[in-house]
C-alpha cells in the first residue's frame, strides 16, 4: 500500500473482530508512529496500550463521560491506545517562556499529528482504529496512574481488526478546501 492508498482507505473503524493484536504488531505500529513530526523534533507524544479488559471496562465505566457509543467502543476494542503528551514543551523556550502566540496548543497540535499517524500505521497493518473525543482527562488519568502534572491525555483511540471498511463519507471538493494567492 502507498501513502495515497493508506490516507484514502483509513476510515473511523468502530466495530473490531475478537483477533489479537500481537505485541510485536504494537511495537511496529508505534515505531512507524514515532516518525510523526513534532515542535523543534521534542518528541513529546507517548502511547499506553491497555489491553486488560478491567481497566477497558473502568475507563468506560467512568471514563468516558457516560457516551454509550464510546463505553461500547473502548470495551469492544482490541486495544485502547492512550495519546500521552508531556506537557510545557510544545511551544516554549527551555526557559518556560512561550516561543509563539499559540503557546500550549502546539502540544494539541503534535498530539493530533502523532495520533493520525498512529491510525495510518494500524491501518497499513490492517488494523481498524477510531480517535475517541469524548472522555475524562482526569478519571482515565486516575485509572491508568498518569500523573496530570506532567502528562496531558490527548486521545483515546480504539483498535482492533476488522474484517469490512465503513463507506468513505463524502469529501468536500477541492475547490472548496484550496485558497490559492498569486
């Protein structure tokens, strides 16, 4: 599959086959991932995989405001990949100084780069994967022992086999996306 194949085929998978994702098949999609680039190569985007089927059922317990699709998601799903960013560096000097006007969000910005990375290196493997907006920073922190001093949760994203694609939704024209100045 080429890059253009990779990005036109991923879709929001949301219903996933009870196949294991091996921890070899992690690994691999996580060092494709750490290619994503990220503010002044600060690398600051890591991934929890949680797997145990306890902690799934917590997060979706109560770590996920109470949205029933996304409980069923984070239950169903093979593995619920965890986007940790460490916070105060995206977008600041060594000195804690902002380098921009944006500040903070750089931060948001990587972990959103990083994120659609991920999803492109599952799906290069076959995997399905949805990016689940809806939870609680704090009580998955909480579950999962991630200290919200030093760490933001910047996603959710449920993974697993598939064996059917979701129908590519309509795409806006390109005419519509592009604003070219001579």
């Amino acid at each position: 599959m080429n890059a253009v194949e990779c990005i036109r085929g991923r879709r929001s998978v949301r219903e996933y086959t009870e196949q294991d994702i091996s921890s070899q098949t992690l690994r691999e999609v996580i060092e494709t991932s750490s290619f994503a680039p990220s503010w002044k190569n600060s690398q600051t985007v890591s991934y929890v995989a949680v797997k145990n089927p306890e902690l799934k059922n917590r997060i979706a317990q109560y770590g996920v405001m109470g949205f029933t699709p996304n409980m069923h998601r984070v239950t169903d799903c093979n593995v619920l990949m965890v986007v940790v960013t460490q916070k105060g560096v995206c977008g600041y000097n060594d000195d804690g100084t902002p380098t921009t006007s944006k500040g903070a969000h750089w931060e948001s910005f990587d972990a959103g780069i990083a994120t659609q990375t991920l999803c492109l290196a599952a799906h290069e493997k076959s995997i399905g994967s949805v990016i689940l907006g809806i939870y609680d920073e704090k009580a998955v922190a909480e579950i999962l022992g991630i200290d919200l001093n030093v760490f933001g949760i910047s996603a959710l994203v449920a993974m697993g086999y598939t064996d059917s694609e979701p129908r590519a939704p309509r795409r806006r024209s390109v005419d519509d996306l592009l604003t070219v100045i001579d």
